[in-house]
C-alpha cells in the first residue's frame, strides 16, 4: 500500500486481499533491497548439496540457508498432555489468559497486539490478582466464553497459525476493562490527548 509494487524490488506480488494477514511494520527489508545489501531470489524449487535450484530455472551456490517459517506456540516447561497449542490457529483461552480446566492457571502477555503489548498485559495481571483476592469471578459457562471469541475474533483474516493470538489493541482493551469493572477496578478511558481522560490505576491489592 505504502511502498508501491513488489515487482520493483524483485519481489512477487501478493497474491490476497490488503490487510488480509497482519501488516509488517518494518521497512528495512525494503531498504536493504534498495541499497543492495540484500538480492531477492524466487522461490526454491530443488536442492543439490550446497547449490540451489530456483523456480526460474538458476542455480546457485549456498553455504547457509534459513528457514524463516514463524513460531509455533508452545510451552517447553509444560507437558503436551498438560497443555498444547502448537497446531491450534485460535489459542482456547478466554480474554487470551484464562483456561477452561484449570482455576490457578494464566497466560499473560499471550496475544499479539496491533498495538502496544505491555499495557494490556499489565491489564491481564490485574485480572489474575483481582481473581486470586477473590475479588473477580470468571463467567459461569467459561467453555462457552471462550467458544465465543473463538468464533468472534477481532479481525478476519484468513486462516491460518500466524494470526493465532492476535488482537485488536483497542477492542482487547475494552474487553480487559469490562471484566476489570466487574471487580470494581476501572483503568479509565484510554489516552486521548485530553489530561481529564487519564486515570490513575488502582492498585489490584487494594
């Protein structure tokens, strides 16, 4: 959208829609391009030893070769039949952070923001003190909750593992303050330029 056609940099075209996966807010691939610190290749078709052969028909020679395939989600400290949710493409956990099948289990900072991360996870902890105090109660039909915004994500994008925790900053945040009200703690309205509209945040221990 911002840096014109791919084809300019070597690049193939997107094939999907806009914003039909994440956006990569980062352009220094594209400046190591121009400046020619990297040279874009196609794609792989065969390899043989240290020589690679590409869709087009070239080869050449490699000593290294990464493969940037992304992250799963994992827990190397948990056992998989404990908790696994390596091949999952929505993660089962209600407000991101709360499980069905267990009370004295949470995830903070489990989602991935099209924003700021550490507000909302500050957000998330306050949630698991205000719980442990006995000062919030998780919805009565949790499994039904979390079906609920398994079925309801806060962005359409197309399927897939990359986009298995992702969350709309302002819309999470507005989720994360209901549940937080529910135990009389309001984290106010968000910054908008206006000193009347900050709020301090209460103390979850208060």
């Amino acid at each position: 959208i911002l840096q014109g056609s791919y084809k300019n940099y070597g690049l193939p075209e997107n094939k999907n829609l806009a914003l039909s996966h994440h956006p990569t807010l980062n352009s220094d691939l594209l400046d190591f391009i121009r400046h020619g610190r990297i040279n874009p290749r196609p794609a792989i078709k065969k390899l043989h030893g240290k020589e690679v052969e590409f869709i087009d028909g070239t080869k050449e020679r490699f000593d290294i070769i990464c493969a940037c395939t992304g992250f799963w989600t994992t827990f190397p400290f948990f056992d998989k039949s404990f908790i696994d949710f390596q091949h999952v493409e929505k993660i089962p956990l209600f407000r991101k952070m709360i499980h069905n099948d267990f009370q004295n289990l949470y995830f903070i900072g489990l989602f991935q923001p099209v924003g700021c991360i550490w507000p909302m996870a500050d957000y998330q902890a306050k949630l698991a003190c205000l719980e442990i105090l006995g000062k919030y109660k998780r919805p009565k039909n949790l499994k039904a909750a979390i079906q609920y915004e398994i079925d309801h994500p806060h962005f359409t994008f197309e399927r897939g593992q990359r986009h298995a925790v992702e969350v709309d900053y302002h819309s999470f945040r507005k989720e994360l303050r209901l549940e937080l009200l529910k135990a009389g703690v309001d984290i106010g309205k968000p910054p908008g330029g206006n000193k009347s509209l900050y709020k301090n945040f209460p103390k979850a221990a208060s």
